[in-house]
C-alpha cells in the first residue's frame, strides 16, 4: 500500500515536494484516477493526490476564461459553463469506461494529458484552449507561465510544455482554459456502408468545406448485414457495442445557430451525395454517438484488448489499418476525419507494437498505447519512442524542471 | 538616449573577425555571405528602430544543412548568432549584436507542398505569412494568422514571436495553426518537432518553440495549417460616443455567445489617422469604432449582423455602417492593418502591445490616457478587442532625447498596468530587448529562472539571440 498524500492548497504541495526532494522519495501524482492505467507502470514512495485542490479560482464568460484548481472535477468546470452557455472547445473525454475506473476526471489531468475529443478537428487540441498554468516543480517551488487572457507572448511558453507531459514536469496546481459558447443547434449527420478509404474521402471533403464542420468521424464494419435503419437508436447502440455491428457509419457534425445549420446541412448534403444520402439524427441520439466517439466507447470491451491512439496524416488514416491487418486481428474506428485512430488489439507479446509503430510512422503518425496490461506496458514504449537528439533533450528539460526525477518519475519515459 | 542596455561586445571575437569571416566564408557560397560594412547596415536594425548595433556578419543559407553547419560553426568558435526573418520584429528580437552574426532566412522562401485534403503546407521559413495564403486562396484555403505585417514577414519570424492577428478572435494565434517543424540548436543538430499528423506525443516542444523569439534554435522548415475561407465575410463598422459604450457592447456581443471572426477598436486620433490614410469611409463623428466582421453565407451574414446591431443599438451605437462590396471590405481592412503605418507618417511612435482582462477595457483606456498625458505627449490606441490585446501608440518626435525618453517611461507605465489588472506585457509583438527589462513585472525569480533552465537546455551556452528576452542581470 503506498502512502497517499492529500494536500490542500499549493504551499502544502510545495512542502510535499520539499519533503520528498530531502528524502529522495518519488511522488506519483493522482487526479481523479481515472487514467490511473495510462503511461508506463511505475514504484513510487508515495501518492500526491489533488482532491484537495478543488475549486473554481476565476470565470468570466464575457472573457470567455476560465481558472480552477487542479483538482477541481471536470464535471464541476462543465457545469458552470453549461450555465452561461458556453464550454470548453476541445471536448474532454471520460476514459471511465475505457480503463474500467472509478473516481471523476480532474481539469488537470485533462491539462496535463492533452488528451482532446472530436471537436479538435474544429477548436483545436487541449494544449490550444489551455492559456495559464501554476505548478510545483522539483525543488518544491510555485512556478506560473501564460495567464488569464488569450494573448499573451510573454517570455518561455511553459504552459505548451505542462500539456502532454503528463505530470512529468511538476504537479499542476491550478489552470486556466479559454472557453467558447455553446451552440444553440448541434446537428450530426450519417453515411452509410463506406469502405474505409472513401469515407476518410468524404470527410475530407466535408472538412474542407467551408461549412464548418465540428466532428468527423467513422466506424467502419464488421458485419455487413444491415437491418436496422440507419441512425436510429437501436443502430448507434448496435455500433457502440462493438464497431459497426450493422453496417459502416460515417458521422458528421455541424454546430451553429438553427438558420446557419439548416442552411449548410443542405450545401453538405449536396457537396456529398456521390457518397450516398445524408441523413441528420436526432439530436439526443448524435449526442451519444460522439460521447461514445469521444471515449473511445466501441473499443471498450473486451477488456483485455489492447487499446491504441494513433494519430497520423487523415488521408493515410486507411493505409495505415491496411497494414496492420494482415499481422493481427484489428478493430479499429476513426475520429479527426482519419487523423486519428483508435484500434484494439490483443496484448499478446508486444500487443502489436513494432508493427503499429511503423505503420504508424509511413503514415506521418504516431502511437500511443493506452490500454494494457502493466507487464505489457512495463516492456513496450507506451509513448512513441523519440530520436536520440529529441530524447535527449526530453531528459535535458526533465532534469531542469525535476532535476531528482521525484515527479512522475518513468511514467512517458524509461529514465525520465 | 540608448536607456536598454546591450551585452559588452566580446573583445576577442572581434579581434577574431577576419578568421570567423574565413571560416563562414567556407560553409556558404558568396553570395550567401554579407560582409561589407554597407551591406551589413541593413541587418542593423527591426521595426524597433531606435536602437541599432552592426553585426560581425550576415549567413543567408539556403538549404537545413548550411544552417547547421554555421550554427556548428559559431557554437565551436563561441561566437552568438540572432536569427532573422524580415526584421519587422517591434520589440528589437531581430537587432543583431557587434559580436554576433546574423543567420537570415531570406533565402530560403520557398512553399515546398501543399496539401489541401489534409489541410496542411510545407514552408521553408522565410516565405513570407501572405505568401502562404496567396498561394492557396484560388482553391479558397488561407492560412489564418494574419498580422498587419504579413506583407513583409515571414512563417518563421511569425513562429519565433507567436505573432497574432485582427482573425485571431476566432483562429488561434500562431501556435494554434502550425502543426511542426524542423529546428537546427546551437550545436548544428538537427531534430524534428511534430508534423503531419496533430498533437505528437511527448513533450510539446512545438508549443515551447512558438514564441521563443529566436532562442531555441532556428527553424528551416514549418508545416503549417491551411483552412478553407468561408462563403463571405463582411466588416461592419460601429461607431460609438465613449469607448466604455465600445467595450461593453464586445463584453455583450461575447456574452450572448457570438464569436466574430475579429473585433477591431481604435479611438478618435486612431481613427482620424488612419482614415486619412486609407479613406476607408470611417465614421468621424464618433469617439470609438468597432470593426466587427462576419463569415459565412449572405443568410448568415444577415443572420449574425441581425443580433449584433441589436446588442450595439442597446449600448448606444451612434453609427453602423456594413460593407457593400469588395472594395469596401479592403478599404476597411487597409484603414486598420495600415495604423502603424499611417501613424508613423504623421509622428515618431512607440507601439505597446500589452494584453488586459477586457473587463477592464474601460478603466484601462482613461489610465492609458492619463498616464499619456502626464508626460505631455499624444496616444493614438488600436487593438483586437476581443481578446484584450492593445496596442496604444505613443506619439513623439525622436529627434528630442528628452521626449523619446518620455515616451519610452509612458510605455512603460502602461506595460506595468496591464500586468496590474491581470494581463501581459506583451500579447504578440514578443519581449526582445523592448520589454526585457520588464519582465520582473510579470514573473518572480522562481518563474524566470525556471524559464532560463528549460532556455538553457537548447543552448547551454547563451550563444542563441542572447540579449533577448531575459533580464541582463541575474541570468543563470
Ligand atoms: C507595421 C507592422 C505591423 C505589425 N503588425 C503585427 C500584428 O498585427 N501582429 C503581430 O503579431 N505582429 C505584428 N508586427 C510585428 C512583426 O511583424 C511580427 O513579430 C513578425 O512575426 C516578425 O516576422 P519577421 O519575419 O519580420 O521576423 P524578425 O523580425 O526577423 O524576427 C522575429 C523574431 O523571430 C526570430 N526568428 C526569425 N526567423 C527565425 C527562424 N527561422 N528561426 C528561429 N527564429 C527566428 C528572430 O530572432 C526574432 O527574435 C508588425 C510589425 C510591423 C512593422
């Protein structure tokens, strides 16, 4: 059992830090535990959980900003800006239900994994909406970078480097995300029975439409036969239990005011009728269908399955499956119009990864292993292994932020 | 009157410059060399003018290979270099130093692919920022940072200062739209940052590069994103009677949940200059003017006008006048991306570029006013309201020391504000040596040593545009 440690403001993370520096102990830094399976397995002394640092430090909607503690609920920052109509613009997923974890996501996690769901493709990544940030470092000392406003330019950007690090660079202490409103009208459309290659075609082609599209994604088949009409209730729940269980879908997104929506869900239905008939799902029901998108839902059972997140060139996103197939057994499902890839596969050996690696990198690419056993991610690079120069210089700014490695110490990387 | 101070050229690396000029001169073609006293003077300074220094010599290379055998060069020799795009830089990040040599990427301007379906472009990085979007607006893309310099400057000096633009409201700055790049350190080694694909995993270097002003390395090539132009865009101009009725309309045009695609501001002397300047049909009679654009199609257009001339009429609007025609739009868009330029016809000026809360537009404007005055000098203002973003322009006659210094305090006063109410020093034009010296406004010791550490993981040796960015004294 390790010890866990629980602070409750910012100076007790920093005397924590200061305590494990003179001992020389390792602190593993604990959100809401709900990604408590992602990154390498480490040993650590003890756990720094950031339940105690909870609350929202600042929200202004005219500014559309946002601050809270680290430890502050995800569901907590999505209720308040529910309230005022507005949301984060990177859509944060829920990996509950894909490591089979309890507890609540935390809005630093969120900052810190960079992890960000189906309206990337429209409002950027996490690491884009992320504008301030508080952190401890190594030595126990309260660093801030960025701010509470959208410009700013002002010396090193620390706040980049605190998203994807994954608590590698310090415990985060509180953040702050610019926000955007939330629209009136979220309409999702589907296409039917696409081979993988053409329906990566058609969201290009939405995609580079001027129409706006803010989620593009397709769960290809594994059944073909096709009772169920398209779009229904009973048709999503088919392809959320296991990837198109009656038949490819491909989903497309548009967001706006009802005139706007209207107005450019009848320009993409033309722009894609070579591509067969657009039809618009009920809103309740496309809700579910990029909520499951988002987290990685189809993929979630079996549970021993292997989970990967690759994220390569869109129009490579086919090719890329093409040549894993013929090595393994893939499940696979598409999100960012093909630039990325969520597959399962089994854990065995090294759960795929010398060939999904180097499919991967001919697409541009990379993998990420999210899913799998600790004996498995103990041994395979769990993120995708760096240049010797890159690498090098990953241990560099580890060593300047955490010079002792107390933080997090191997969870991306063996020896950082 | 030279009140920001540079390093002490390095005695020994003048003394040396025949040699170093012998050695430079056997990495690089002869015409990619400037060594001669005329010649150099064009390196001398950026848009920050007031200050200069010559350098030892200017590298133009052409391909990633000659940088980093330069770089390699003056890393073995010890001799600093400062990397230079267009040098329209306005806080001096491009100002050379005596003992440096100056790595321009002009040379290198070439668009190397362009990829529409996956909506990206391959750039060296001295292709300048319209060139990008030149190239592909005929198949309606563009690329969606648009300083008002894009004329002249280049992907890479946007990417060393995160530059911004009036489009930002809605598309991210720079580092919001470049996907990778391949970075030469110090040392001539070469890495790849990013690429094709989005969010690489590890450490976001790509972001830690964005804005680094020169310090991390020099970058050869970007990939860029492109995006698809909308159907139709459409300025409106609103004039108001008092700037706070101006910024509390962008708080409640915000607040109802409509981001434009820009909301530009300028005050009474900003908008007698510029209208003079671009006779854009500016509205004269009002003391404040929001430019507000739209996208999408007419319907749209209407559609989202429709609710921001309610909101505007609430807060008093004196004048709203829509754009007609394509020759409306452009006037309109001149008038504002030509302010620095308009004013600088008129009088000597220094731009600020701090970043406020915009909560605070109002209180902000009358202190800016008052500290401006109190020098005894004029303030023109300008700026993206819909992020804070300000750019007064203090007007003063660079010929009399004593009102440059002057204007050099009021500046100053200003930056200190903007950090007072919660905002930045600088929100796109970057630190450089401008605002060098302020830095210990904004961030504690802790802050700006943790910075240098991670700066000094690049180049150990400060030998990378080191009289930027970071406070002279107390470096690590
Ligand atoms: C009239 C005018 C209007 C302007 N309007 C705006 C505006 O609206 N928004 C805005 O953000 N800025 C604006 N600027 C400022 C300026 O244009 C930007 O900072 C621009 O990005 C600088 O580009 P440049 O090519 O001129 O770079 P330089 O001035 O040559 O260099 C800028 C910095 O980047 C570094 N650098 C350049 N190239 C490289 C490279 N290849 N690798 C590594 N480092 C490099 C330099 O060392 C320097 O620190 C304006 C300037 C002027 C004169």
């Amino acid at each position: 059992m390790t010890d866990i440690k629980r602070p409750n403001d910012e100076a007790e993370v920093s005397a924590l830090v200061r305590d494990a520096a003179a001992n020389g102990t390792s602190l593993r830094i604990q959100g809401g535990g709900t990604r408590a399976g992602l990154g390498r397995p480490t040993q650590d002394a003890a756990t720094l959980s950031t339940a105690g640092l909870s609350g929202i430090t600042l929200y202004e909607p005219a500014e559309m900003v946002i601050g809270a503690k680290a430890g502050t609920p995800l569901e907590t920052i999505e209720k308040a800006l529910a309230e005022k109509g507005q949301m984060l613009a990177f859509e944060p997923a829920d990996f509950r239900l894909l490591f089979g974890t309890q507890g609540t996501p935390t809005i630093g996690a969120v900052a810190a994994g960079n992890i960000s769901g189906p309206r990337r493709l429209w409002g950027g990544a996490a690491r884009d909406s992320l504008i301030g940030v508080r952190f401890v470092n190594g030595n126990g000392e309260i660093i801030k970078s960025g701010g509470r406003v959208m410009k700013n330019v002002t010396g090193l950007d620390l706040v980049k480097l605190q998203a994807g690090a994954w608590g590698t660079l310090g415990v985060l202490t509180e953040v702050i995300f610019k926000v955007v409103p939330k629209s009136d009208t979220v309409a999702t459309f589907v296409l039917s029975g696409l081979d993988d290659a053409t329906a990566v075609t058609a969201m290009a082609t939405a995609i580079t439409s001027p129409f706006e599209i803010t989620g593009a994604a397709h769960l290809p088949a594994t059944a073909k036969s096709s009772e169920v009409a398209p779009g229904s209730r009973e048709d999503f729940a088919a392809a959320r239990n296991g990837i198109g269980g009656e038949g490819a879908r491909t989903y497309l997104r548009i967001e706006g005011f009802p005139v706007s929506v209207d107005y450019r869900a009848g320009e993409l239905a033309k722009l894609l009728s070579r591509f067969g008939t657009l039809s618009r799902l009920e809103e309740s029901i496309g809700t579910s269908v990029w909520s499951a998108i988002r987290d990685a839902a189809p993929l979630a059972e079996p549970r021993d399955a292997a989970i990967w997140r690759l994220s390569v060139k869109p129009s490579e996103a086919p090719a890329t499956i093409e040549a894993i197939r013929p090595a393994m057994a893939v499940r696979a499902f598409y999100d960012w119009g093909g630039g990325l890839i969520w597959l399962a596969v089994s854990a065995e050996g090294d759960a795929g990864a010398t060939v999904i690696r180097a499919a991967a990198k001919a697409a541009k690419g990379y993998a990420t292993l999210m899913r799998a056993p600790d004996a498995v991610r103990a041994v395979v690079p769990v993120f995708e292994p760096e240049s010797a120069a890159v690498a090098a210089l990953t241990r560099r700014i580890k060593a300047s932020v955490d010079p002792a490695r107390l933080i997090n110490p191997g969870l991306m990387h063996a020896g950082v | 009157m030279s009140a920001i101070a540079f390093p002490v050229p390095d005695a020994g690396i003048l003394a040396r410059r025949a040699a170093l000029i012998e050695g430079l001169a056997a990495l690089l073609p002869p015409d990619c060399l400037v060594t001669a006293e005329d010649e150099r003077r064009a390196f001398e300074t950026d848009a920050f003018t007031a200050y200069r220094r010559m350098p030892l010599a200017v590298a133009l290379p052409r391909t990633t290979a000659e940088v980093s055998a330069v770089l390699a060069f003056c890393h073995q020799q010890g001799v600093p270099v400062v990397p230079r795009g267009a040098g329209t830089s306005l806080c001096g990040g491009a100002i050379p130093q005596e003992d440096a040599v100056v790595i321009g990427v002009s040379k290198m301007n070439r668009i190397l692919e362009i990829d529409y379906a996956n909506r990206i472009a391959r750039v060296e990085p001295g292709v300048t920022n319209l060139a990008i979007t030149n190239a592909v607006s005929a198949e309606g893309f563009f690329y969606a940072p648009d300083p008002s310099s894009q004329l002249a400057c280049t992907i890479g000096g946007n990417i060393g200062m995160n530059s911004g633009g009036a489009h930002c409201l809605k598309y991210g700055v720079t580092t919001n739209n470049i996907l990778g790049v391949t970075l030469v350190m110090m040392d001539g080694t070469i890495i790849e940052i990013g690429g094709e694909a989005m969010d690489a995993p590890g450490y976001d270097l790509l972001g830690l590069v964005c804005g680094s002003e020169g310090q991390l390395g020099i970058m050869t090539e970007a990939t860029i994103r492109i995006l698809r132009s909308a159907e139709g865009a459409r300025p409106v101009l609103f004039g108001f009677e008092t700037s706070e009725q101006a910024g509390e309309a962008v708080a409640a045009i915000i607040g109802a949940g409509i981001v434009p695609v820009a909301m530009e501001f300028m005050d009474k002397p900003a908008i007698e200059i510029c209208e003079a300047f671009a006779h854009a049909g500016y509205p004269m009679d009002v003391d404040a003017l929001l430019i507000i654009e739209v996208e999408g199609s007419d319907a749209e257009m209407d559609a989202t006008l429709k609710l921001i001339v309610e909101i505007a009429k609430r807060h008093g609007v004196k004048t709203v006048k829509e754009s007609k025609s394509a020759m409306e739009t452009a006037a309109i868009w001149k008038g504002r991306k030509s302010a620095f330029g308009a004013t600088g016809r008129i009088a000597d000026y220094i731009c600020m570029d701090g970043t406020i809360p915009t909560g605070q537009l109002p209180f902000v404007l009358r202190r800016i006013d008052e500290i401006v005055k109190g020098y005894g000098l004029r303030v023109a203002n300008v700026f993206h309201a819909g992020d804070g973003n300000l750019h007064p322009l203090i007007l003063y006659n660079c010929n009399d020391p004593i009102e440059a210094q002057k204007a050099e305090d009021a500046g100053n006063d200003i930056l200190k504000l903007c950090v007072e109410v919660g905002g930045c020093l600088t929100g796109e034009h970057g630190v450089g040596i401008e605002k060098r010296d302020l830095m210990h406004h904004q961030f504690n010791d802790a802050d700006l040593h943790q910075q240098m550490r991670i700066r000094a993981t690049f180049d150990a040796g400060w030998l990378m545009n080191p009289a930027k960015v970071f406070p002279l004294e107390g470096r690590i």
